[in-house]
C-alpha cells in the first residue's frame, strides 16, 4: 500500500546495524498520504508521496 501512484516510490530495505555490530534487517517506508486529486475534471482518491505534492506534479482537488 505504500506506494506512490505518481513515481512508484515505495519501500526501501537494507540492514539496521547496532552499536555492537549486530546486524538486522530494516525497511523505511515512504511517506505517502490518501490525498483527493484532480484527474481529467474529476477528482479521485490516490496514494501520493509527499514530494510529488509538494513539487506540484498533483493538483489537490
């Protein structure tokens, strides 16, 4: 679910490391919202990352 629909920006995974060098897996999720949007002179409910709002490729309805 946490996917842009915009960039398809998504989940990154990689390895948490601890202060003793235990090593574990980790995830960071992207910061998407439900946002109502403007799509061809209606408005539908997407999941957008915060940088495509802010940068303006998504019209908030």
């Amino acid at each position: 679910m946490a996917k842009c629909e915009i960039c398809d920006k998504g989940a990154h995974f990689g390895i948490k490391v601890s202060h003793s060098h235990r090593r574990s897996n980790k995830m960071w999720k992207s910061n998407v919202k439900s946002v109502r949007v403007k799509v061809n002179g209606g408005t539908k409910k997407m999941y957008v990352c915060t940088r495509c709002l802010r940068s303006g490729a998504v019209e908030r309805a």
